[in-house]
C-alpha cells in the first residue's frame, strides 16, 4: 500500500470487476487510507444500481450453508453475486466449521462471486461505516446482488433493513424457547423468513408459528418458506420469493434511495466528528474540556457545544487536523 | 409544564430527594425542555457518587423480581435505591403480568426507593442520552445504589458496562441451547451471573456452564450465584457479592470515572450534532446536500464535511439553529 493511489486505476479495475482491485479499494476505504476521501467520492457516484439483501439469524440456523444455495441459485440466472458478512460467527467471517470453509471454495474460481468479511462492528455498535462502503463497492464493481450476512441481533438488525432492500432471517425448526428468543429483535426485520434445515422434526409446526407471530418491517405478513441447505431444496423458490420483493423494492426505489442517503449522511456525520474530536482532542485543547467533564466542573453537554463551535477549523482529510490550539477557561 | 423553569427551586427538590421534583427533572431532561441546558450542567456537577449496578437477562429470567428483592436488601442496609429500566419487557417499563406490576407497589410509599421507565434506544440504538441523565438525576438526589435495568442485548449491552460500575446478569436453569444464546452477547459483559429460579431442576448444572464460560469485561472468572426472587433467597449473599465488587471499583473510581467522562462527552457530540442536522437542515441550506447525495452526486463524506464546517453557526439552545443559509454549488 506504499506507492501512491491511483485512483483512476483503482477505479477502472473495480469497474471491471477485477477481484484484486475490489479487495484494495474495501480495504482503503476500511482502513481510511491516504487517498480514501477522494476515491470514495468516486465510488459513491457509481453505485446505487445493486440488490442488497440482507441475510440474518441465530448462529447455528445455517446462513452460510444457505448463503453458499443462493450463490449458486443467483449465479445460474446469470447475475453477479457479492457477499459481505459482519456476522462474528459466521465461516465467512472465520469463526468456521471447516467443512463450512471448504464448501467456500466452490466459488473461489468463479469471477462473478466476490466474498469478503467485515470488522463487526461500528464504534456505536451496528454495522461499521467500512461495512457500508464495502457494499458500495461492490455496487460500482456492477455486482447484482449483494448478501449482506449478520447474526442480526441489537443495532445490526437496525441497520441491515436500512441498507438491505429485503431482508431474509433464517431460523431452525424448533419452536417455544427459539421463537421466544427470536422476539428479542428477529421476527421484526424480516421480508422473508426461512425455516432451514426442513427436513428435521418441526419444521411445519415452525414455519406456522412464525407466520402467526412475525411482521415485516412495514407491518405486513411475511413470506414463510421452507428450505433444505444441504441439499439446497427450496432455495429456487426463495429465490423466486427474493426476486418478486426485489421487484417491489425496486418500483419504490426513488423514495428508499433517497431515505438511505439521510442514514449516509448521518452516519458519515457522527463518524466524522467522532473522529475529528478523538484525533484532535489533544491539539484543539479539548483534552482540557473532557478533564473539566471528568472532575465535573462542566455538563457533558455544554463541552460538546463548545467543541463543535470550533470543529469547523479541524476537519479536513488527509491531512489531518489542523494546528491551532485554544485554551478553555 | 407551562410556568418558567425556576432552576434553583427544582435543584433544591431534587437534592431533598422531593419524587415529584425528581420525576419532572427526567422528564425535562428526557425531553430537552426549555432551560434543560442550564439545569443539565447544574445536575451534572452534583452527581458522581452513586453507584449503578447494571441488571441484564433475557426475558422471563426474573430479572423485575429479583430487583425487587435487591430493592428490599438495599433497603434494610440503609441505602436510598434508584431504578431506571430501559427494558421494553419489563414490568417497570410496562410489559408486565399483573403480578409483577402489583409486587413494585411494595416499594411506593418508600422515599428512599424511585423507579422510572424510559424510553428503550437513542437514535443509535443502545441507551438514551435521557437515561444517562436520568442516572445523573439520581445521582444528584443522593440515591446510593442506582439499578439500570435492561434486557442487554446488543448496542445496550455494550452501553450498559460503560454506565453500569458492576453489571449482573441474570439467567434461568436451563442449558445447551440458552447458552449458546447467551453467547450472542451476555455472557462477556457480566461482573456477576446470577442463576435465578434456583429451585428449578438444572440450576447447579447451569451455574457450572456459566462459571466455563463467562468471563467478566476485565477477562477474569465472574462470581456465580444462586438465588430465588420468589423467595428473595440467596440475594443477602449476592449484596454481599455486589458489596465487595463496589468497593473494588471504588477503590478504581479515579480511573473510570474519566472514561464515563469520555464516553459521555463523545455522546453529547454525536447527540448534538444529529440534532443540530435535524434541526438545521432546511434553514442551513443542507437538505441541498442531502439531495445530492441521494443522486450521487456526493458521497455522503464529503457532504458531513461541509456541515460539519458550516455547524459552528448553527449550536446554541434552547433558541434553536440561528437563521443563515447558504447556498451549495
């Protein structure tokens, strides 16, 4: 990462769809790296065309055997399938079985699958700000689908209906304890809720449970089917379920896109002043603000007005915050 | 809520303990009243002592009943005792069996005891900005122990062992599959696990799994306890336990107290500057941004780069965003 970035390499390369470039570019943007500013900016402008959907549910339900069903069931209807997995437990992201990490390999060779793992979590919990861009990456790399893979519990559940246009939760056949436990967040989210693993005992007693019990995120009645993801049985008709949302999502597009663009700027917001103020505590004198805080001699409050009334002097990237120091009474 | 706020007259109340000054100090500061700035700084310097003790576990746990019983233990020690509950299924919040809602009367005639309910998540998941203050309300009216309590998954989980001194977490007798549960989050964030419902088959064997498994935020071995919040037995020995870790984080107090310093004042920006967005937005001319976003013709970094720059003219409270706007090309 030494030599100077080319955007305008990096750029093409992604475009193409070149696998080497599309990991470089996530990663500068993860990373922050010199250069990421201006490189995102170029990105951002050549996304919003790709599918996110988002793939959620406890560990142990089978996501990633699942991911790996729709993967080929995508790929045989000749679209381009990217996945991005924030879920700590998932084999994508390490935490694997490594029968799981082998059944990877199928799709290591085929140019239209890229997968790439995430940092789990942003600094307010969540999806990360990396995360987001990765998608947006693959979004200008002209992939058609993306997966975005979580365990989807707390804040990522938040996110992954914000930025996935359908949102699938995969769940066992078991019934009581887990749909109990499921209402803690899960039944809230999903577009399409899939019983896997339908060949065990349970699975219509299950699916007829979740049905009774779940709603979409717009208050309607959920789609509730049945998959096999070892032998891949009833993944064709999920992905025909997935196709029919998507179409719907996308009639609607302009009124989401635009909602997704206020989360964008709102996060990029928060993110940015986080940063600003925790790389530039020490120069801007807000060190001395936060000790007042800490010995509280000053409101949390009122500290964060006073250093916002000064941040304006402090962003700016690369280069970092500028010089000028203050001194607070 | 109509005549002017006499901050004095309130300040005085709350540090007499007065319920009804207490109660409308959270509700001023929950809802960012009119003169909630200057009262907040005011509370803000009085506060510092108390102690709060972080209770989490999955609904049905008995996490109400046992804080009932840690209510009542409290008490006979002398201490003034706090609750906040920020969890939507518990009875204190509202998502109650009547029983549960009947037993909490126990506590109503008790000046020494205040409960309060607030609302579940900030706008980034996780706790509120007015559950903190509500603590700091608390902590003011000179409440010894104050009992955060939450069903702790997720973003709150996280907030919980930034908040709380000494998190408790509390489980049923059942393993294998709750475990596993647990795994998703509770069981790195707890100081001290209590196994509730000890008269229930499984609960020795529950207290071993978790003693294996769990480790404190610290990475030490957590206490495990039995009790029964039917019967409040073994909650004498689980103050004791609570006792000894206070003492312990005491002991520590200079240190976290200027991490909860940090943590707060990295709060009161991002709050402020969402609001400050929020609030801003048509007048500042940045809802022109937001649309360029939205047809990518910005990237949202660039865009929070420009308001940030533009923000310092636009804090200031209680009379809102001044009026300025701009024009952006």
């Amino acid at each position: 990462m030494k030599r100077t970035l080319k955007i305008g390499e990096l750029l093409d390369g992604v475009q193409r769809g070149n696998r080497k470039d599309i990991s470089r570019a996530i990663t500068i943007l993860e990373d922050d790296l010199p250069g990421s500013r201006q490189f995102y900016a170029e990105i951002y402008r050549r996304g919003g065309n790709a599918f996110v959907l988002g793939v959620a549910g406890p560990p142990g339900a089978g996501k990633s055997s699942l991911i790996n069903c729709l993967i080929r069931e995508f790929r045989s209807r000749g679209r381009k399938v990217g996945v991005v997995a924030v879920d700590p437990t998932s084999p994508f992201t390490g935490g694997a079985l490594l029968g799981d990490r082998i059944r990877m390999v199928d799709h290591s060779l085929d140019e239209g699958v890229y997968i790439r793992s995430m940092a789990t979590r942003g600094s307010k919990g969540g999806l990360s700000r990396g995360t987001k861009k990765a998608i947006d990456v693959l979004d200008a790399a002209k992939f058609d689908v993306i997966l975005l893979e979580s365990v989807g519990i707390g804040q990522t559940e938040v996110d992954i209906i914000r930025v996935a246009q359908v949102t699938l939760i995969v769940v066992m056949p078991e019934t009581g304890d887990s749909v109990q436990a499921m209402k803690a967040g899960l039944m809230e989210i999903g577009d399409i809720f899939v019983v896997n693993k339908a060949d065990l005992e349970g699975a219509d007693r299950a699916a007829l449970e979740i049905a009774q019990f779940a709603r979409s995120k717009d208050g309607s009645k959920p789609v509730v089917l049945k998959t096999s993801a070892r032998t891949c049985d009833g993944v064709p008709e999920l992905v025909d379920a997935i196709d029919k949302l998507a179409a719907g999502a996308r009639a609607a597009k302009k009124s989401w896109a635009g909602d997704g663009a206020l989360d964008d700027l709102r996060e990029a917001l928060g993110s940015m002043v986080d940063r600003t103020f925790t790389e530039g505590a020490a120069e801007a004198g807000w060190t001395e603000l936060l000790e007042k805080v800490a010995r509280r001699e000053m409101d949390p409050d009122s500290a964060a007005e006073l250093i916002i009334r000064e941040m304006s002097g402090f962003t700016g990237h690369p280069s970092g915050p500028r010089r000028r120091k203050r001194a607070h009474r």
